[in-house]
C-alpha cells in the first residue's frame, strides 16, 4: 500500500524559504508521477508542481515558476519541493500526490489516486 507522509511545513515571512518533503513507501516508485498540490481556505486544490521518477522531468504551474524547485532522492524514495521567494498567497496546505498512471503530464487533482495527510505552510506578510 503506498503511503506518502509530508513534512516541512510552517510559518515563514514574505520572501522566505522553506522545503517541503515527501517520503513515500509501500511500492517501487519507478514508474510514478509524484505531484505537489496546495489548497487555501475556502479554493480549491491546484496544482504546483510535479515530477516523474523515471527520467526527472518536470513542470510546475505558472504561479510559482522560478520561485519553487521539485526534486527526487532515489536512495531515500522522498520528493522535495523547496520553496523560495515565498508570498501571501503561497498560504495553503501542502499536499503530495501520486500515480502510476500518468502519462506525459497531468496537472489534475483527480489523475493522482494517492495522497499523503498535507503541510501547513503559511506565509505572514
């Protein structure tokens, strides 16, 4: 059964960093897309950013291009998301997602069939 338990999250200034991450277990991961999505209160999920573990390619959303890195550490089977130059509206829970199934790209919620619990990441102006 795969698990995925984030990490890494909290309170940081406009302008901060802070890395996200995301050890998953129970499968090969090989063949997964693993993705970071967020929802603040009251929106809905979206998408950030995500990355295949076959040949580490990746694509982020419009929004946090340039500013949020995703990245895989094969020999800890962990995904990271480190987020720089963060704002406001970077506020939301953090959640870490995958999938098997994905082919190309996908930045819908609904193409990841696991999920891990979500972060807090909060960004004080």
């Amino acid at each position: 059964q795969v698990q995925l338990v984030e990490s890494g999250g909290g309170l940081v200034q406009a302008g901060g960093s802070l890395r996200l991450s995301c050890a998953a277990s129970g499968r090969t991961f090989s063949t997964y897309t693993m993705g970071w999505f967020r929802q603040a209160p009251g929106k809905e999920r979206e998408f950030v950013a995500a990355i295949r573990w076959s040949d580490g390619h990746t694509y982020y959303a419009d929004s946090v291009k340039g500013r949020f890195t995703i990245s895989r550490d094969n020999a800890k089977n962990t995904v990271y998301l480190q987020m720089n130059s963060l704002k406001p509206e970077d506020t939301a829970v953090y959640y870490c997602a995958a999938d098997p199934r994905i082919i190309g790209e996908s930045r819908r919620p609904t193409a990841y069939g696991y999920w891990g619990q979500g972060t807090q990441v909060t960004v004080s102006s």
